[in-house]
C-alpha cells in the first residue's frame, strides 16, 4: 500500500459498476474509500460488499448493512501463521540491528528513500 493505490477505488470507480455488481477486496482495506462505498451501497449503485477486513471505526454503518458480509482470511490467525509470521518480524529486527538488509524485504527499491510521515502529511522524514 503506498500513495497511489491507497483510495483508489472509490465512488467514481462504483458508478461505473452495474447497480447488481458486487465488490470484493480480498486486498488491503485502505483500497477503497469507506465513505464512498457506504455512499455507493446507500444509492443503490452497489448490490453488495465482501471485505476481509472489518471498517476501522466500530461506529461503520458498513457493520450494520445485511448487504456486507466480512469474511477474514483465515490463514495470518492460523497458529502456523502467527508462528511464521513472528519469526519472520524477530528475524527482520535482528537484521536492522546487525545491520544486514532484511530477507523479507518486499520492496527493496525503497530502502533508504525518503517516505512520507503519513498519507496525510506530505513532510518527509528520512527512513532507516
């Protein structure tokens, strides 16, 4: 997830979808802009939602559609996830603090850049 993928599918995106559509994101929740798909499904231009991850506010009105349905991928709270999962953030640490690159780097052409503090905030502060 980084400045262009988070919001990028949001109102303009659910207009162009046929009102018996349905929008899946098996992705990371921050694709999609939660107002726009609580708008989307209030107008009818959505039939229904599935999600794997829940809003961050307890206060959506998405938690209250019988037209949403959250289904979390099993398998980071399986206890072989958790497991690798774990081993893979100790692993990472030590690395950073040995000063050796991390193996589990997913993104190395951003080692050593400069990144925003937040999506919100266009200041940059200088990375590990």
């Amino acid at each position: 997830l980084d400045d262009s993928t988070c919001g990028m599918v949001g109102y303009p995106q659910f207009k162009r979808m046929k009102n018996s559509g349905f929008l899946i994101n098996a992705a990371r929740r921050e694709l999609v802009v939660e107002n726009d798909l609580e708008r989307a499904l209030s107008e009818g231009e959505l039939a229904g939602v599935g999600l794997d991850d829940p809003p961050s506010s307890s206060q959506s009105p998405l938690l209250k559609r019988d037209t949403v349905v959250f289904a979390p991928h099993p398998g980071t709270r399986a206890r072989v996830g958790v497991d690798a999962v774990f081993r893979t953030a100790v692993q990472n640490a030590a690395d950073v603090l040995m000063g050796r690159e991390c193996s589990s780097i997913v993104n190395p052409e951003a080692v050593g850049k400069r990144a925003p503090r937040s999506r919100h905030d266009d200041k940059s502060v200088e990375t590990p």
